[in-house]
C-alpha cells in the first residue's frame, strides 16, 4: 500500500503511527511513505487565512490519490476540506488525541502587558484578543520545531500551539493546557484521518478496521457545524464536541460573523438532527438570536 505524506516530521510521525497501526490490524499488508510537499509547506511567509480557502495542506495529496499514484494519505483531520474532492472519502479516523492548545513557556494569565505572542491561526488570535486585549499577537507560520527555535532565540514571548501535535513527537517541555471550554480548539483537532478513494474496496475494508466510533461522531458534529457555518479550515470558530453517556456535548465559539463573539454550549443526543446542527450554526453566524 502507497501511504503519502506531507513531509514535515510531524507529518511523517502520524504517517509512522498510521502504518504501525496499519501492521496490527492488518499483518502482512507493506506500507511504503510517498512524501510530498503542499503549498501550506511551501508558502511559509502568508497568514493561513490568506491562504487558498480549502486544502492548503492537502490538494497535492488529494491530486495523487485521484491519479492513482499513491493508495491512501494520512492527515490531521482538521486540514481536511469540509467539502471533499468527488471520489474521496475519509476511510478513517483514530481515537482523538488531546484536542487542547497550549501555551508555552508560561501561563497566559502571567504574561506581561504588550508581550509578544505568536500564532498563525485566526481563532487563536481572535481568543487571545478577547480575553487579553493588551497582549501583541505577531504571526508565527512553520514546523513546531521552527516554531520553538523562534521561542528559543527569544523572537516572542510565548506561541500558541496543539498539544496532540507536541505530544505525538514527544516534545516535552514546560507549557500550560488551555481551558477547552474558554479556549476551544479548532474542528477536528486532534484526530488523525486517513483518506483514500471511494471505489477502493480493499483500501476501505481495510481502514475500517482502524476506525475510531468516537472521533466519527465527535468530528461528524464539529465538520458538520462548520459545513452549515459555510466555514473552512482557517475561520476564526472553534468547536468541540465530546461523547458522553448517550450525549455529545458541544462547545462553540465565533468570531467576525456578529459584532461579539457568539458561544454555545449545548448537549445533543448521539442520534441528533440536523436541524440540531443548523440551529447552531445559525446562531453562531448571527443568523438567529437564540437556540431553539
């Protein structure tokens, strides 16, 4: 099986998991890595929000799995278009990872005023505005090592970044978790997904043996509230669903769509429907004043 990657080490070590996990369930089939570079890579210099508004990280992978060149890719779920290309699906989703931001190396309510703060996320921004308006937020775009060497070399004071990625390269220095329920991540964050085309039976047999019930339903909630937002990858919304016992709990938060932030936090049924969705949705954008 061709597995194609992006090529930062971050990218290779959730491939490096998706094959270790590929040998368990799946004893006997060879995996070979195909690495590829994508524009989110390459163009390092611009904001992601001013980058193309789907699959900045993901069309050269997508391009190779519609050619046939390569037999699945391996990503972070929440780089994955909502909208997918025709003929690709997600044949699987890993148990999540811990979906939290982290600061690092102090807590946020310990910087001083008018410390420098790096992050290329616009919800990142948009929260750390909200709840500390005199900090300075510069953009800070590469690879995490990149991003702890320009820590290191004291060109900020602080960088916001994903714990699940810092925990998956078992990065392990001083830094503090951010509240979910204040700081709530970015759709899908945390979740490993593995792509592959729809007409490949064997590919999809084979990947739903991997395949996290959990993470379905919880990413099923947050891509689904950000389809009906007509939201992307890079708007600033963060939402996290959470099964519980019969319930998903739902998290949100907006910004840019009303002239406040707008929040939601919600209890849904495992079989919800989607007018559940859109009810929050519409909320968030300001298209209705309240949740029925």
């Amino acid at each position: 099986m061709k597995v194609g990657s992006r090529e930062s080490k971050l990218a290779m070590r959730q491939t490096e998991i998706f094959v270790e996990r590929m040998a368990e369930e799946n004893p006997g089939i060879p995996c070979e890595i195909v690495g590829m570079k994508a524009l989110g890579d390459i163009d390092l210099t611009s904001r992601l929000d001013q980058l193309p508004s789907t699959g900045a990280f993901v069309r050269e992978l997508d391009e190779a799995l519609i050619r046939k060149s390569i037999d699945c890719s391996v990503n972070s779920l929440k780089d994955i278009p909502i909208v997918m290309d025709k003929g690709l699906i997600i044949g699987a989703m890993f148990p999540r990872d811990d979906p939290r931001d982290v600061i690092l190396p102090c807590p946020l309510e310990d910087l001083p005023k008018g410390a420098r703060v790096g992050t290329a996320s616009v919800r990142r921004e948009s929260i750390l505005k909200e709840l500390r308006p005199d900090l300075v937020i510069e953009p800070l775009r590469g690879n995490i090592h990149t991003r702890l060497s320009r820590l290191d070399a004291g060109d900020y004071d602080a960088i916001i970044l994903a714990k699940a990625g810092l925990d998956r390269m078992g990065i392990d220095r001083p830094m503090h978790v951010l509240d979910d329920s204040v700081f709530i991540p970015a759709p899908a964050q945390g979740i490993i997904a593995v792509e592959c085309r729809s007409d490949d039976t064997v590919a999809r047999e084979m990947l739903a043996r991997l395949d996290s019930r959990d993470s379905r339903l919880e990413a099923g909630v947050e891509r689904g509230i950000m389809k009906l937002m007509g939201a992307g990858c890079s708007s600033p919304v963060g939402i996290r669903a959470k099964v519980g016992n019969g319930s998903i709990h739902v998290e949100a938060v907006s910004y840019g769509f009303t002239d406040k932030p707008r929040r939601v936090s919600r209890d849904l049924p495992l079989d919800y429907v989607l007018d559940e969705l859109l009810g929050i949705a519409e909320y968030l954008t300001g298209k209705r004043d309240e949740i029925i």
